[in-house]
C-alpha cells in the first residue's frame, strides 16, 4: 500500500520488492532493534525464494491455519527449513461467511469437541499446538479468554486428531483487496498465493 494511504483501495496498492523490504529488515536485526523477524501470508513458493536471498533467515511465517484451513504442505515445508509457522484467525471468522467455513460450527470439529468434553474453540486451538505451530486468538470476552487458555493439559487422541484431517478446506482470507488487473503486483488470487488456494 503506498505510504500515507488510508483503506483498501486499488489505486493504494504498490509493486512489493520482498528482496529489498527483507534487506531492510535485515538491516534492523543488525542493528538490534529487532530479536527476529518474521514474514506473513508467504506461500511455499514467495517463502523458498525468500530464504534463498536472505542472509538472515525469517523466524516466523504467520498465515491462516486453522482446521478448516489446515496448510499441511505449507507446514511441511516451513519445518523442513526451520522456520515456526504460527496461526492467525485459529478459530476463524466467527461472526462472517457461510457456515461451511465458520470454523466453530464445523460439524466433524463440534462432534470431537463433544466427545472429548471440550468447546468447538479448544479443540480448535489444541489442533494447532499438536501440530507444532503457535495459535494467536483474539477475544475480550473474559470467559472465552480463560476457556482459551486452558488447552495444554490434554491432547486430541490420535484417532480424534486423524478425523480432523478429513474436513473440507477453504481459505477464510481469501486477499481479494490485494489483487488488480491494474494496480499492484498481483493480478488474480493464484498469483497472490502462488496457486495455494484450494488444497494447501
């Protein structure tokens, strides 16, 4: 977005240049103003060729993951390279979209909960972390805040956590204010993430 812009218009967006934003990046880790630095919303792809350029590696590449949006190849890959993917929206967007991609009332996800005893979001957030990444929710309702922080002295039983597998998957951050056929560096959706828009 050009600086000084305010909403998402098309004509805000700018041509992205990751090399040199990275090199300045870089820069304030030099410089100890920065302990890490990480990247958000990198496909496999804009993240492969990131790490070959980069003299400093990113720490985090924090996306969109959650059981409904479950990214395995893209986890694959940051593991294999030793970079922590970490989960925005874990529980999704509750309050918009069409109940197939409301995370909370995913009816495989709601049925686990109710088995093990657990809210829809629990289970949600417990996926995350027995997938090796970090879960980053939001809530400033006090209960939800407490129920979202008690998920770390039990596990999904492996027989649970293989059906999880199995929901149908769609991106929730779709990145449609990202793409222009005239302004901007992206066209369409597949070239915003690199083709990792329907089965990631």
């Amino acid at each position: 977005m050009k600086k000084g812009s305010e909403g998402y218009k098309p004509e805000n967006l700018t041509q992205t240049n990751i090399p040199a934003t990275w090199r300045a990046m870089e820069a304030l880790y030099d410089s100890g103003k920065a302990r890490a630095i990480g990247v958000s919303n990198f496909s496999s792809k804009k993240l492969g060729d990131l790490l070959a350029a980069a003299r400093v590696p990113p720490a985090v590449n924090q996306v969109e993951c959650h059981p409904v949006w479950q990214q395995p190849k893209l986890h694959e890959f940051c593991q294999s390279r030793g970079v922590h993917l970490s989960g925005y929206s874990p529980l999704g967007s509750p309050d918009a979209g069409t109940i197939k991609t409301q995370v909370l009332k995913n009816s495989i996800l709601n049925t686990i909960a109710e088995k093990l005893g657990k809210s829809p979001a629990q289970v949600a957030l417990r996926w995350g972390l027995q997938m090796g990444h970090s879960v980053l929710p939001k809530s400033t309702n006090e209960a939800r805040i407490k129920e979202n922080l008690d998920i770390f002295d039990w596990s999904i039983p492996e027989d649970l956590f293989a059906k999880l597998s199995g929901i149908e998957q769609e991106r929730l951050v779709k990145g449609t204010v990202f793409v222009h056929e005239t302004y901007g560096s992206y066209k369409t959706l597949d070239e915003l993430w690199d083709g990792e828009t329907s089965d990631a």
